[in-house]
C-alpha cells in the first residue's frame, strides 16, 4: 500500500499519450468573443469508435488555435450539450471533447468545415464489493484505479477513492484496480478524524479491461469482521478504563492503534497480535479473525 501512497501524486499527470491536448495544459482565462446570431456556426459531435453517439457526460470546450505567453490557449466557449452548436468569428480554433477520462481533440477551420466529428476511444467501469451475498455500500469502498506503465500494473494512478458503484469512464485499455474497504462505524482509532472513515487493511485487486462504448461491471469480494477490544481483570470482567490497544500483524506491522474502554475496528481475514497498555505495563492475545464472523476480543491483565 506504501506504494500507491507514494505514487499518488502522479494522478495530476493524467495520462499523457491519450489524454493529449488535455484542458489542464490548455486552459487559460475565458475571453468574450464577438459573436452575432448570423456568425458562423460549428455543430460538433462525439462518437464512441463503433460510430454510437455519445449523448450522456459529454464536455466540450474550444480554445483559441494559438497559445498565449504562458503556453495555454484561450478557451473561448464550452457546453455540456450532446451535439452543441457553437457561433464562432471565422478563424482557427481547437476543439476538445472530455467523456470522463477518455478525450478527444482536433482543429478546425470556421466556417469550413460547419461539422466536426470526433471519435473516443473509452469505456466504463463500475466496481462493486460484496460481502458474502450482500452489496457492499458505495461509501464503504475506496476504489483506486492504476494504468500499467511497462511492466508495473501501478505505474500511474488515474483514479484515486472512487466510491463502490460508481461509473468512472475512461480510456480503452487495461487497468489494475484496487478496491479497500472502509471502516465507517469503527471508535477510539488514534489520529484519526471523528466520524471520517479510516481504510482498514482488507484490499481486493483486479486487473480489468475498458472496452469501447461498454460498461463493465465487477464484483470484488472482501472478508472482514467487526471486533470490539477490552481489557479485564479477570475473565468476563467489566472493561478497564485508559487503555491503549495496538493491533499487529504476525509479522509485526502496526494495523491500528486506538484508545478507550471499549474501542472497536473492522480487520480483514486473518491472524493478528493485539497488546493493550494501561499503567505502564503492557498486556498481550494473539487473535483470528474470520470473515464475516464479528466479535470481541478480550485480552486479561495477567
């Protein structure tokens, strides 16, 4: 997961060979332009690459065909119309079309030619999670979705914390998407903002195709549990009040630290080390957790 932390940053980089052109290298501020009812009208039209109209999501915007100082043209209209008519001074502009990720652009003469098609390669994806038979909610995944670059399925992040169930439409191709589970009704997480959900440690990857003019849809299945953590006197006993509690890993990475009585965290499948420090002393129970099977994990102070 490190990794992906550390590669984050690369998702303003976009993806530079389809995404060429993109707005975010062209935009500069809007300039009114000179228009009348009898000006020359551009109709522009997206298609995917079998030749079907893009009608839903589509962003249009043209800029001005030279760029200004700062190396940004000036975009000089937009709409969000599925085949938009644009009145435009004659002269030479770019035109880009945006469905999502997946773009296209190219210039054109006004007022030849008077329509300009642009096809798209792009498709979409939805990812669900499932536990056991049931939907995972959408505001319980982090859904993260990687380019390969070279031999590195994680060589560029496009998408970062899509929801589960959401449609993130992109460029045909192959994509490596990660999908981690969130703990939304978790208590006592150290660090951690109230009421904000924490990413637990139960991630499922996949790798999966975008293809043209298609949605996808794929089910990743996760296995958690939710676990409540206490410290007794004496087994069966009442929670100790002013206890740390950190959860390892066997092989000794810190999963989670909260404090409290009575804190509780969703964990995946597996086997874990949980040490609880009250007073100095430090007190220890290794655990199983299975999924789908919730619980409490009591640890005694012996």
């Amino acid at each position: 997961m490190s990794i992906r932390r550390a590669l984050a940053f690369l998702v303003s980089a976009g993806l530079a060979a389809t995404l060429a052109l993109a707005p975010s290298a062209l935009l500069g501020p809007a300039r009114a332009l000179d228009v009348t009812p009898d000006s020359p009208s551009l109709r522009a039209r997206a298609t995917f690459a079998d030749g079907k109209l893009i009608v839903d999501g589509i962003q249009w915007r043209v800029f001005a065909a030279d760029a200004g100082p700062d190396g940004k043209r000036t975009m000089v209209a937009r709409s969000g119309d599925a085949a938009p008519a644009f009145h435009l001074p004659p002269g030479r502009y770019w035109v880009h079309a945006a469905w999502g990720l997946a773009s296209a652009s190219a210039p054109v003469d006004v007022p030849a030619p008077k329509e300009l098609a642009l096809k798209l390669d792009a498709g979409a994806l939805r990812i669900e999670g499932k536990l056991g038979d049931a939907t995972i909610p959408g505001d319980r995944l982090a859904v993260d979705v990687w380019a390969p670059v070279g031999l590195n399925p994680e060589g560029k992040l496009v998408v970062s914390g899509a929801k589960g169930g959401e449609i993130l439409r992109l460029p045909v191709g192959d994509y490596h998407v990660v999908s981690t589970f969130l703990d939304v009704v978790g208590t006592g997480t150290i660090g951690a903002a109230k009421g904000q959900p924490q990413k637990t440690n139960s991630f499922v990857e996949a790798d999966i195709s975008a293809k043209d003019d298609s949605l996808v849809t794929v089910s990743m299945r996760h296995r958690v549990a939710k676990l409540t953590l206490k410290l007794v006197s004496h087994a069966g006993g009442a929670a100790l009040a002013d206890v740390t509690f950190t959860v390892l890993t066997p092989s000794g990475d810190t999963v989670r630290r909260l404090v409290g009585a009575y804190p509780s965290l969703v964990l995946a499948e597996g086997d874990y080390l949980a040490v609880a420090e009250r007073s100095g002393e430090d007190y220890q129970r290794e655990f199983k957790v299975v999924g789908g099977v919730d619980g409490e994990i009591e640890i005694v102070a012996k």
